[in-house]
C-alpha cells in the first residue's frame, strides 16, 4: 500500500517539484474554522502559497478578508475575487503609485496597508485626497522589526486624524518571535501582547471616542488572540500547508503538512553519502540545515548544500540507487513555495495539474 506522500505517477514528473496535496490543504482549511468563533474574525495570510486556487478555496470556506505581504499578492487576492485584503506592508515611494493603480484596477476590493511613521501616512495621505485610503497602525509588539512603540500610538493617530486622505480604521500586531512549543508558555508570551496592544486600543478610544478595529498573530499564536475577544481578528498563514518546523514546533495545533518536495538521488558518493538534485534554489535556504524533514530516507541527514546539490549522510547507500525518489517536507514551506513558477496539485496521490505560483513575482499587472 502506497505511503500517504508517495506520488503514483512521479515517474512522469522532473525533479525537484513541489506537490499539494489537495485533501490535506481542503482539512487544514477546516481544522482552521473549528480554531475560531466566526469567520469573519479569520484575515489569513497570503504569504504562504501565493496562488489564485488555493484563495479560491479559502473563499469558498466563507472567508472573505486577507493580508498580504506584497503589492502582488494582494493584486491575485483581488484576481480571485475577494472584497478585502490588507498590504501588511508600509507602503511608500514607488509603491504609492502602484497601490493607486491597484485600487481603479479592482474596485470591487477594498485595498488596506499599514503606516507606523508621521512622514508615511503624510506621504499616503496626499496620493489619496478625494477616496480616503485605510490604514492599520503597525505596533511594535516585541519582534523589533516593523511597527511603533504601542504607546506612541495614540499620537500617530491623532497625526492621522488631521489628514483627509487616511482613515485609521485599526491596529496590527503581528508576534512572529512567539513560537513557543510549550503551550503554557505561549499564552502568557500573548497574553502580554494583547496587554500591550489593548491599552493602545484603549488609549485611542479614551482620548477619541473611536474604537480601533485589532489585526494580531500568525500561525503559532491565531488561536490565542481567537480567545480573548470578538474583537480580534486574527491572521495565520502557515496553517494551509503547514511545514517541518510547525509541525516539530507547535505539536499542539491540528494542521498537517500539505506541502511536500520530491528529489532524486543525483549521484552516490561512497557507502554512506549521497546527493540529491535539492539544493538552495529548491528548498528554502535561510535556516540552518537539514531545512527538509525526509519522508523515505529513513535516518538521512543532510550534511552540505549548494545551489542544485544537498549531500546527505545515510546508513547505507546500497539500496539507493541515482533515481530513486525521496520525499521530504520542508522545514519552512512559504519561500519554498516562492522558488517555483508552479506545484504540482496532487488528488487521490496522482497529480495531472499544476498551480501557478502567480504571487512569487514582485509584479503582476500593477
């Protein structure tokens, strides 16, 4: 009996290939809903897969809202249909004009982003006189790479308030260092979070009478945030394919990989190494080795890497002759998917059609 993994029809298909397993994608979509009170609090991330099928799919699902990362993935969003999608992005100098361009191109869409300057939402707010653009506040909650200090909030968006062309319509928190896989200890890392995203919140109504709209979490942390209020509306991304890292990381969340790579052995070195046609333009680089949780290499360990090459340790080499297929998942499955122009879809573990990765561009049409 085949393995779940195991792809009947591989022989026809060159690797390195990227395959979705489409019953694994449309449980992972499920298991998401059973997380969350409602729908509507449900903002999932696009960064992940990229694809105009699987939005379709999250739409079909009931989800209407999106985030994305860039100016392209939130152009395919609107290519599927969805009514509402926020550029989790500070958008300025060239991007202005495209996110203009963006908005006359899809009307039937209502395009977002985040500011966490004065200068920036200055800046938006002039390219947006006569239809007042929506922003998000971006807070800095603990991860020191984007966002203002929770308690300068407030004055930004007073800054705001002066200027026609924006309205503040929330906040966005978004805690990429919390992974904890004690689970104890992920709620109390959130629980602060949500402390110090709340008394912005509550700075802002305080001294405004307007309560701010709250965009938190990824992954690791949505079904946290889900908890607290029907306020928050929460943003995974990971959760539709899931990878090697999550699934090691978080054992306490039902997702599944749904996600896998398929490499040949390229050459055997000598009695215990080999190599594989899976180097750093198949795979996602950015972390250390193995980067690939293997499926049917049983104790492989991957020991080098270079651009079309991964060398691996094995027991032995014997029964491993070059061709033979391995299977693997990947450690971290959103700038993987970014490395092909497409997946393989994968039914009833025969795969007759591909996905377009459309989203892996910087641009599509705009």
């Amino acid at each position: 009996m085949a393995m779940w993994f195991e792809i009947k029809n591989i022989e026809a298909i060159d690797s390195p290939a990227v395959f979705i397993l489409k019953e694994r994608l449309l449980e992972n979509i499920a298991a998401l809903k059973t997380l969350v009170p409602d729908v509507a609090r449900l903002r999932p991330h696009v960064k992940t897969h990229k694809m105009l099928e699987v939005t379709r799919l999250l739409l079909a699902a009931g989800i209407t809202q999106f985030k994305a990362a860039t100016i392209a993935e939130a152009e395919m969003v609107a290519m599927a249909g969805a009514p509402d999608v926020l550029l989790a992005y500070q958008v300025t100098g060239p991007k202005v004009k495209r996110l203009r361009a963006l908005r006359a191109a899809y009307p039937h869409t209502v395009f977002s982003c985040l500011i966490d300057t004065a200068a920036v939402a200055d800046e938006l707010a002039q390219d947006f006189p006569e239809q007042p653009l929506a922003v998000y506040i971006d807070l800095n909650v603990g991860m020191n790479r984007t966002g203002i200090a929770p308690d300068r909030a407030l004055a930004l968006y007073q800054h705001c308030q002066a200027r026609p062309g924006l309205q503040v319509v929330g906040l966005h928190a978004y805690d990429g260092h919390i992974n904890d896989t004690d689970l104890a200890l992920r709620q109390r890392h959130t629980d602060q979070v949500f402390a110090l995203t709340q008394r912005a919140q509550t700075d802002i109504e305080t001294a405004t009478g307007h309560r701010l709209l709250l965009v938190m979490g990824g992954s690791p942390t949505f079904y946290n945030y889900a908890q607290h209020s029907a306020e928050v509306v929460v943003s995974p991304g990971t959760f539709v394919f899931w990878d090697g890292f999550y699934q090691e990381a978080l054992p306490d969340m039902p997702f599944q990989p749904a996600a896998i790579v398929a490499t040949r052995v390229l050459s055997v070195v000598d009695g215990e190494t080999l190599t594989l046609d899976l180097g750093h333009k198949a795979v996602a680089a950015e972390r250390p080795l193995p980067r690939v949780r293997f499926l049917n290499l049983p104790g492989g360990v991957p020991i080098g890497q270079s651009e079309e090459h991964m060398v691996v340790r094995v027991s032995d080499t014997a029964a491993l002759a070059v061709g033979t297929v391995i299977y693997a998942v990947p450690m971290h499955v959103c700038p993987t998917i970014a490395l092909y122009e497409h997946v393989y879809l994968v039914q009833n573990q025969e795969s007759h059609t591909t996905w377009k990765v459309s989203a892996r561009n910087r641009m599509i049409t705009v």
